[in-house]
C-alpha cells in the first residue's frame, strides 16, 4: 500500500472538546439491551481502501453487514459529503444516511460509547481518537471529531474524556464489569504514562462499571499493518451477566495457541463485580489461519447483538455453522444472521467493529 503524508494531530494531541467531568449515574447497557438504532461509517478513499477494487469490496461488505441489521432495528450511516452518493447506491432507501467528513469506516472506535442515566436520559463518552496509537498509516483529522457529532445527532448528553481509547477496546457486563487489554489502554502512543489504577479510575468513572478484567494482549495478527494492538472485542466478550464467549486456537502451532488458552485459564479463574465466577464459553477459530501467506485474525467474538438478533461473522469456512450453533444455544430468542467477514478483516476489523450501539432510552 502506499503510505499517506501523516497529517493528523500527533499521539498526545489533546481531545478535540475539553474533558468534561464524569457525570453520577449514567453507565453503558449491555449490547444485548434493547437498542434505538446502530450507527455505522460508509468507506471512501484512504490507505485502507488504496485502490478501486478494494474499496468496491468493501462497500459490498459494509452493505451487506447494514442490511443485516436493518432486518432488526433503525441504522444510521454516516457519509462523507463526496461519498453519500455512493452510500445512497449501495443501502436499501431504508438506511438512514447522514453526511459529516470522515477518514475512515469504524464506527465502533471513532464514535461514541452510548450511557443512559438515571432518569433515562440518553448520555455519551467521547473518548480520544487518535489512529489507533497514531499509526503510520492512519488519518484522524476528521474522525477524532466523529464521536462528539454522532452524540450530538443522538442528542446524548456527553461527557468528553481525556483517555484515548476506542469502543472495541472494552467490553462490559452492563452489571459493573469491564473487559480490556494491557496493549489498548496502556499503550504508550495511547496514554503514555498511564497506570493501571489510573485508566480504571477513568473507565469505571465513564462507564459505570466498578471491577476491570485485563486481558494481557489481542490475537497475534492485530499488531499486524491494519491492526489496533489488541482490541478486546476480537479476543472476549460478554454475552449474558456472568457468561463470556472467548476466542480459541486450536492448532497448537498457531501462535496464538498458547495466548488463547492463557486467557481461557484467567478468565475462568475471574470473578465479575457481583463476585460470581465468570462461564466462559469457546469459539474455536475458523480453519483458515493465512490468506496469501498472511497471518489473519478471524474470530467469532467479534459478533454483534440488534434487537432480537445476533449478526455474526462468517468465513467460507467449516466452523462458520459451528459457532452459530453455539449463538443459537446461548440466544434461543434471537436470530443468528451469518455475514461475510472476509473484506472486512482485510481492512483490520470485523462486524462489531463496524457497528455502534445507541440504547432504548
């Protein structure tokens, strides 16, 4: 790929809006709470998409993954003005699209972690977005500012916080437990100089949440060219109060074999903030492990939960119907819709990557 003049604000830029003080009360629901509607990013042009037929591809996959979820509740995409006309070609007329400049296509890290408060008011985090730890190749101009303008449309009530973190890179209960990864949160082009105690302080400050459940790092391919060095939304998530779907690696040549099951072992081993021990649930990896000789990292985990259905990553692969039964059994009340990942991997993400959950209110 070619890489770009880097042109967006350095890694210790500080937050487009100044932060704000946490507010009493609010906390982030469950993704399997009922949702008012996902919001989504279309791709355009940039270093991700570097040439035609990717981006081609990749509109098809972005496509594909909004109409799955239409099938269950109102989305909004967001649009550069220069690319609504392709969004408005590629989404049935009943996705919404509304049109801000944007750099990239994720919506679940460049957008708003959604709260509602104690009076049901509809609230937000707008955490620092700086690419991914101000990675070569990434642009954020425009998408450190997406966050604040998706709350804004929501008419959330938002709370602007100093740490640079992204909605893929925590996970929670909706009960006061909060899943992430040392190499996110503690990444020294994130938050240099923060400590633990100190990313805690802020995230349960934010989120409601109460007890952090750290993750050592992410799967080995995403601290590969396009990855975000260990999202935990491709390694662990939960599901229900006490239970967590966990990422596995069969193959015991695959390097991350052993990481898998080192994070299986402590997450069994965990209680949550009610202090019950966590269920953990496997999801065995897809049989393909390389594509053009390339490590990936496909994963089940990075599922996404809409209202009445469970939109889920699939890969031409043998243990697509494997996993999906696994959902079916955790979720009997849902529909389990299998979707063509592949492009989307190729770019550094998957479904719940792509995907934004606003709460019912």
């Amino acid at each position: 790929m070619n890489t770009p003049t880097h042109t967006a604000p350095p890694a210790t830029a500080a937050a487009p809006d100044a932060a704000t003080a946490p507010e009493p009360g609010f906390r982030m629901p469950p993704e399997w709470a009922p949702h008012e509607r996902t919001w989504m990013a279309w791709p355009g042009p940039n270093p991700t998409f570097d040439d035609p037929a990717e981006l081609d591809e990749a509109r098809a996959a972005w496509a594909a993954v909004a109409h799955a979820v239409r099938r269950f509740e109102p989305v909004t995409v967001v649009a550069s003005p220069d690319q609504a006309d392709a969004a408005r070609e590629h989404l049935d007329p009943a996705v919404e699209i509304v049109e801000r400049q944007l750099d990239d296509a994720w919506m679940r890290d460049i957008g708003p972690t959604f709260l509602t408060g104690p009076d049901g008011e509809l609230g937000a985090v707008n955490w620092v977005f700086n690419g991914w730890g101000a990675q070569s190749w990434a642009r954020w101009e425009h998408d450190a500012r997406a966050g604040a303008y998706v709350a804004g449309r929501a008419a959330a009530r938002t709370q602007h916080s100093p740490l640079v973190n992204e909605g893929g890179g925590i996970h929670v209960d909706g009960e006061g437990t909060v899943l992430l990864t040392e190499t996110v949160q503690l990444d020294p082009e994130r938050n240099p100089g923060w400590t633990h105690e100190q990313v805690e302080t802020e995230i349960h400050a934010r989120l409601g949440t109460r007890k952090a459940i750290w993750l050592p790092r992410g799967l080995t391919a995403d601290y590969g060219q396009f990855g975000t060095r260990g999202h935990i939304d491709i390694v662990a998530a939960f599901v229900k109060p006490g239970l967590v779907v966990a990422h596995t690696q069969p193959d015991p040549a695959h390097p991350d074999h052993e990481l898998c099951r080192e994070n299986v072992k402590l997450l069994r081993g965990s209680t949550d903030a009610h202090g019950r021990p966590l269920e953990v649930v496997e999801l065995p990896a897809p049989t393909v492990t390389e594509v053009d000789g390339e490590l990936v990292d496909y994963s089940y985990v990075n599922h996404y939960l809409c209202n009445n259905g469970v939109v889920l990553c699939s890969f031409d692969d043998p243990m697509d119907e494997h996993n999906a039964a696994i959902f079916r059994r955790i979720f009997p009340d849902r529909t389990v819709s299998l979707v063509d990942a592949r492009t989307i991997f190729a770019a550094g993400g998957g479904i719940h990557c792509i995907t934004q959950q606003q709460p019912k209110v």
